[in-house]
C-alpha cells in the first residue's frame, strides 16, 4: 500500500521531494549481516519500488547497519540497514552535497538515528 502511494505521488511530482525513515527492507545482501541469508528476491522489490518511484538513495556516512535485532542463544545478533533517506533527482541536483550520516545508536533503540544534512 505504501509504495502504490508513494508511485502515484512521484508520477506527479515535479518538485524536489526526500523521504526518509525504517524501510523494514534492505537493497542487497551487504545490508545484512548474521541470521538467515537475506533473500535476493525480497532484495530485488525492494529495489524495484525504490526505481519505479524514481527515487535515489542518498547513501551514508558513518556504521552501515541503522538496526539491530535481539541477542540469540550463543550471543549473535542480525544487523540491517533499515533506515536510509531517499529522493528523487530534482531533490538530489537542488541539494547536490547533502549526505546522511548515521548516528550512534541510544540506549532505549534498536535503531541508530540517520541526520540527512542538506548542504
């Protein structure tokens, strides 16, 4: 549901717009590290949501993984990069140096914030 509203709003966007937040969707295997292997297919719509909307992720600087998961037995734990900032290309040559960083996590998450800086 949120990526058909997401289409209909980029088909008719002309202006700069960016979006950012916990996708619960990684891109690609790199984005995921312990647990199950992340699954290619789930990866793919992922990243053909992202192309459909024609929106551009805007990276990162700083700990890869924006999420981690519980302790399991024996002490593993599974890291994703869940957050990330996305925009479309309009966005992205208006704001041509912005950047997002990730944050250190608090104490009270399981995510690490993401600071998209503009400049």
């Amino acid at each position: 549901m949120l990526w058909h509203e997401l289409k209909l709003y980029a088909d008719q966007m002309r202006e700069p717009w960016m979006l950012a937040g916990d996708f619960n969707d990684i891109a690609c295997s790199a984005e995921k590290k312990g647990g199950v292997a992340a699954s290619a297919r789930k990866c793919n719509i992922f990243v053909e949501r992202i192309n459909s909307c024609h929106l551009l992720d805007l990276g990162y600087v700083g700990t890869k993984f924006t999420w981690r998961g519980p302790l399991y037995h024996g002490g593993g734990r599974i890291f994703e990069r869940l957050d990330r900032a996305l925009c479309n290309d309009v966005w992205r040559l208006e704001f041509s140096k912005a950047f997002v960083r990730t944050l250190p996590r608090l104490e009270f998450s399981d995510h690490h914030p993401i600071l998209i800086y503009p400049f």
